[in-house]
C-alpha cells in the first residue's frame, strides 16, 4: 500500500494534468490565432490604420497584465480552481461578444476583457499545475506543461494565416469560441487541487501593498525574465519585415516550427535536468545559446543561417522560459505560489508586450540587423544579472549540501 502511494504521489500524467496543459493549449492557441487575424479584420470592418490595428491587438496583452495583477493576488485566497473557472467563464463570454463589437470602441473593450480572461485563466493553470506535481518532479513537469505555450506559439500564427484564406472572420471566431467551451468544459471536471497541497494554512494577515500582488521571492527572476523577454520580443515582431529586407522571405516561414521542433525535443531532458542537477545547469547555456541565436540571426544571409538561428534561439529561450517559472515556484513559500505564478507572467507578458514598441523606436536607427546584434548583447547582461540574483546562491546551496 506504501508502494503503490508513493508511486501515485511521483505520478506526472495524471488526467488533472493533462486536462490543466490542454486548457492552457487553448487559451494561448486562441491568443496567437486572434494576435495575426484581427489586425486586418479590424483595418476591413473599421478602415483602422496600422497602429490602431496593432492597438486592437496589443490591448489584449494588457488587458492579460492587469488580469494577472487581480488573479494573482486572490488566487490562493478564492481557490485555483474557482480562479480558473471565472478566468474560463469570461474568455467564453468575450469570446461570443466579439459577434456584437460593432464599431472600433467596443472593439476594443471586448479585446480588453478577452485579454483579462487569458491571463485570468493561464495564471490559474500555472498554480494548479505547480500543486498538483510531485515536488521531485516539478521542473520536469513545467517543462512538459509549458510546451503547451510552445506549441500554441507555432501553431496559432500558421492557423489563423490559413483560415484567413479560406474562413470568414466570423466562422474564425466561431472557432475560437468552440476551443474556449472545450477548456471550460475541462476546467469543470478538474479536481480542487487545494487539497493536494500539503502545506500550512497560512493566517498571518498582511498589509495591503505592491506585495498583494506580487512576490517578492520571485521578483529577481522576474527582472531578468523581463529582460530575456524582450530578446524574444524583438524575434516575434519583426522577424517577417526582416526576412523581407535580406531576401529569405521562404525560410522565415519555417523560422517558428524549427524553433518549436527545437523545444519539443530539448524540453523533457532539459526539466529532468533541472530537477537532478539545478537551474544554472540549463539557465547559463539556454542563455548563451540565445544570445548566439540572436548574433546568428543579426548575421544571416542564406536560408540554412536563419534556420539554424530559429533552432538556436528555441534551444536558448524556450527553456530558459520554463526553468524561470519553475525558479519562481520554488523560491516562494508555498502559500504564495499564486503570486510567484503571475509575478513571472507579469514579467514575461511585459517584455513581449511592450517590447516591439521600445524596440520599434531603435529600428530606424540601428536597422533589423543592429537591433539583433544589440539584443545579443542584452541577453549577455541578462545571464549576468541572472548569475548575480539566483546563480551564485545556487552553487552555495549545492556546495553546502557536497560539503
């Protein structure tokens, strides 16, 4: 009976886990699949120019902050699951409300609210998941759970390209709404993780303060996750104008399959890896490998580089992003694994938000290729600043523990 419990509470695919990485599948398919459709639905249905079409579609991700901000710092004190359902709930409602934006300001508020339901909805996930894993497997769970993202990232953008060609707009939303019912539908038969969690009730009461909504204990990681972050920014925004100017158009289009390839392979070794030996053993190189990508990428004038910088910078960034939420986790008291969820999407959200407009103002001057050369460089100070805040208290610890 021991056996048989202990081998149940190591489990990693249980169906609560499973069913909480496909509902985050579709909150971010839904994200990816709108982010390249509904800048030109909005320039048809409303004649909005560029920027108001690239404001249809960035007020979704700041929407997502402010959710995260609110899920955050309530998630624990409502329940994970509750947190999730209301987070489903809406993304279901907006959803359907995108039928009944009629003109160019409900636009934008159903996108807005939207938003607020996918990081509602996505930071529950990420707290549910972080519970219900076995401590001794956690990294390595992450690791599987966030190729969910991964997947939805090179999925989305092909999808909603190809349903442009040969959908309405309309029957496009209608899609989404059948994939947003589905993750509800799911979200319904999880168990309450809180149960599954053995740690203290936590009763001290805490002053209301910027510490309501984030944690302090993951904050380090947040700060260089939000710098990695804009790197990743810099890739997403303006890899097609870039491919465009140096004539590899063709193999840009393959650019974020052999980036998610790269991650699927790496991802189950590199969480064990994180779990057996620590996070600077897959941090440091995922970092350098990043920053060698980006160089690569600032360099490229034949297919085969840009694709090889693609494999690079999946190798460096997507598995610096779950070693960094699995870091979040484990520096946060467990009572507080909520905050230490939304403080690193908050982060993350951030620098791929915000990004391509601070990087979008260095464009004309540094040029594409400057601008990659330049966020090698920034992914440089990012492992040293990530050396600073987290890698040397790590080689303590593991020296304490061989000494």
């Amino acid at each position: 009976m021991n056996q048989e419990q202990t081998k149940q509470e190591h489990k990693l695919w249980t169906k609560d886990f499973v069913f909480v990485s496909a509902i985050n599948f579709f909150l971010m398919l839904i994200m990816y699949l709108l982010m390249v459709t509904i800048g030109p639905f909005a320039s048809e249905q409303f004649n909005a120019g560029a920027s108001t079409a690239g404001l249809v579609s960035g007020i979704y991700i700041i929407g997502a902050l402010v959710a995260r901000f609110i899920a955050g710092a309530i998630v624990e004190k409502v329940g994970s699951k509750k947190i999730l359902l209301i987070g489903l709930i809406l993304y279901l409602i907006t959803g359907a409300l995108y039928f009944a934006a009629v003109n160019l300001p409900l636009m934008l508020l159903v996108r807005f609210f939207h938003g607020m339901g996918m990081g509602i909805g996505s930071t529950a996930t990420g707290t549910i998941v972080a519970k219900i894993l076995p401590p001794d497997r956690r990294g390595e769970g992450i690791g599987y759970y966030s190729m969910s993202a991964v997947l939805a990232a090179a999925i989305g953008p092909f999808l909603g390209i190809l349903l442009t060609k040969y959908m309405s707009f309309n029957m496009i939303f209608v899609f989404c709404l059948v994939l947003a019912a589905i993750g509800l539908f799911m979200g319904l038969s999880l168990k309450n993780p809180a149960s599954s969690v053995n740690a203290p009730v936590h009763t001290e009461k805490q002053k209301f303060g910027i510490w309501s909504f984030m944690e302090k204990s993951a904050l380090p990681i947040a700060l260089v996750t939000l710098i990695v972050a804009l790197g990743y920014a810099g890739v997403l925004s303006f890899i097609m104008f870039y491919a465009q100017e140096i004539g590899l158009v063709t193999a840009s289009s393959f650019f974020f399959l052999v980036y998610a390839i790269a991650v699927l392979i790496s991802r189950p070794f590199t969480g064990r890896l994180l779990d057996l030996k620590g996070a600077n053993v897959v941090v440091i190189p995922a970092l350098i490998l990043f920053s060698g990508g980006l160089f690569l990428l600032s360099t490229s004038s034949v297919n085969w580089m840009l694709l090889v910088s693609g494999i690079l910078i999946g190798l460096g960034f997507g598995n610096f992003q779950s070693s960094a939420q699995a870091i979040a986790i484990k520096v946060a008291d467990p009572h507080r694994l909520g905050l230490a969820t939304s403080t690193y999407f908050i982060a993350l959200d951030a620098g791929v938000g915000f990004g391509p407009y601070v990087l979008g103002l260095l464009v004309p001057t540094l040029g594409y290729a400057g601008m990659y050369k330049m966020l090698a460089a920034v992914i440089i100070v990012s492992l040293v600043l990530y050396i600073l805040v987290h890698g040397i208290k790590e080689w303590k610890a593991a020296g304490e523990k061989t000494a």
